[in-house]
C-alpha cells in the first residue's frame, strides 16, 4: 500500500501460486514486508518461525477453501474467468487505495503547520 501511496505504478498483473491476484508493486511490497517481518528473525529453537509458517499456509487454505464455490460459479458463468477475475481484483485494489488516500487520519492537524 505504501508504494501506491507513493504513486508508483503497479505494472503489469501477476497470479502468483500461493498467493493469489497481484502485480509487480504490490508483490515487491509483499517481500519487502516479509522481509521486515520481526519473528522472520527469531532464532529456530523457540518455534516461533514453525507457528509463523503454519498460520500462514493454514491461512491460505482457508481463504481458497472458503473462495472455491465463488470460483467455481466464476468458471461457469464466465465467458472470461481470467479477464473477470483480473478486473474485479484491480477495481477492487483501487477502491482499497482510494479510500487510504481519502483517510485524512494520517495528516498532520492544522495547527502543525
């Protein structure tokens, strides 16, 4: 979100297996936040990375498993599933970072100026 806030632009539309709809900025946003991510740099014997892991691919699972008969009506009742799919996420990402621009709790107030 913070390279969109930053007006760059998203390049083109990626599907990344595990991940799901993206595109060039928001998935180098992804890695750098997983990079920056503090309990990526726990040391192995506390077993935080293991929980760290198992959330995460136990999150994706059920998101694709709670999103199968979605995709599944997508498939039927679409003359382009990919194209439909790709739109709905970019229109969708838009509305996201529209309304971050729009949150005006950010700003500094007026009398910092």
């Amino acid at each position: 979100m913070v390279f969109a806030l930053w007006n760059i632009d998203p390049g083109p539309y990626l599907f990344l297996p595990g991940i799901g709809p993206s595109n060039i900025r928001d998935a180098i946003g992804y890695a750098v936040g997983q990079a920056l991510t503090p309990i990526n740099y726990v040391p192995s014997g506390y077993g935080l990375i293991d929980f760290d892991w198992g959330y995460n691919i136990l999150g994706t699972f059920n998101m694709f498993a709670s999103a199968s008969d979605q995709l599944e009506q997508l498939e039927h009742q679409s003359l382009d599933p990919y194209a439909f799919l790709r739109s709905a996420w970019q229109q969708n990402r838009q509305g996201q970072i529209d309304a971050l621009k729009k949150d005006k709790r950010s700003t500094p107030p007026s009398w910092y100026y």
